[in-house]
C-alpha cells in the first residue's frame, strides 16, 4: 500500500483538475503569473483584494500541483485550513462590533458552494457534500 507504485491515484488527479479548472475561471492557470508586477491595484480595494484571492490561488496551485501524487486532496484540505486560519487571525485584530465573523462565514459558505454551480462534480464522482 504505502509506496506502492501501483496505488490507484485517479481521484486525487480528478480532485486536483478541478480545482485548476475553477481557477481557471478566475484568470489563474498554474506556473503563470496573475497579474504583472508592476500593474497592482491599490491594497485595500476592490481590485487589490481580487488580486489577492488570484495570488492566494495561484500559490496555492503551485504547492498542491508539487505534492506526491495521491496526496494531492490532502494538500488542498491542508490549504484551505492554513488560509481559513490565517483569515480568522485577520479578523480577530478587528473589534468585536465590527461583526466580520458573520462576513467570513458567507465568504467562507460562498466560495464552497462555488465549485456546485460550476458543474456537478461531487456528484457525478458520487459524493455528499459536506457543510
């Protein structure tokens, strides 16, 4: 099992193409560049935080697209941990009032569902999805 050459990875390939097929539709394809240096948008704004999520995604992309194949949905899971940790100690510098928990619980809701209205591909592979 463990280190067999023959251990059957074609789930953890599917899991891995979709995911660079979402991220294709947000302009980002792996190993090329978003966005030009040079060509930011100013931190802070609308443009900026785009180009954020499509720098996130792209890091992302290259460290799971390096992982042993077959451990690629492991690394995506690991990911989307790490990111979802680093946005709850964002938000945590934030005063209460602010109310940001309930913001990124529906960013963090919308982005999951993402992927569904892109296709059926949790069940055309035969799996529930998760919440």
């Amino acid at each position: 099992m463990c280190g067999d050459l023959d251990d059957d990875t074609t789930l953890d390939d599917e899991l891995y193409a979709w995911l660079v097929a979402t991220a294709r539709r947000h302009g980002v394809t792996p190993g090329a560049p978003t966005v030009p240096p040079g060509q930011r948008a100013e931190p802070g704004s609308a443009g900026g935080m785009a180009a954020l999520f499509r720098d996130a995604l792209e890091r992302a992309l290259a460290d799971i697209g390096g992982a042993v194949p077959g451990s690629r949905a492991d690394a995506i899971r690991s990911h989307a941990i790490a990111l979802a940790r680093l946005a709850g100690l964002l938000a945590g510098h934030l005063p209460p009032e602010t109310d940001v928990f309930r913001t990124l619980v529906d960013a963090l809701m919308d982005g999951s569902r993402e992927p569904e209205r892109a296709g059926d591909h949790a069940h055309h592979h035969g799996h529930g999805h998760e919440h």
